[in-house]
C-alpha cells in the first residue's frame, strides 16, 4: 500500500510539472507575439490584451 501512496504522489508531481511546464512555454509564446491577442473570461467581464487588463 505504501509504495502505491508513492507512486501515486510521483505521478500527480509530474504532471503538475509537465502542467507548468506548458503553461511556461505558452506564456513566452505569448510574450514574443507581435500580433494583438484579446482574452475574454466566459462572462466576459474582464478583457484581456496581450496580458494587461483593457481599461
């Protein structure tokens, strides 16, 4: 039961590493990007551009 516990905390690091590490690469995906990227919540409350909340 023990080395399952293990197994299973190894597993759930590695793919909240992994996890980070798209995020990671899509946020400096982003940052090199010279086109106008907009970003919208589902309620579409708060736009986004390019990172910085649109006033």
């Amino acid at each position: 039961m023990q080395l399952q516990s293990v197994a299973n905390i190894l597993s759930s690091s590695i793919a909240r590493q992994q996890s980070e590490d798209k995020m990671r690469e899509q946020a400096s995906l982003l940052d090199i990007s010279t086109d106008a990227i907009v970003v919208y919540s589902l309620d579409q409350m708060m736009p986004v551009m390019d990172g910085k909340v649109a006033v």
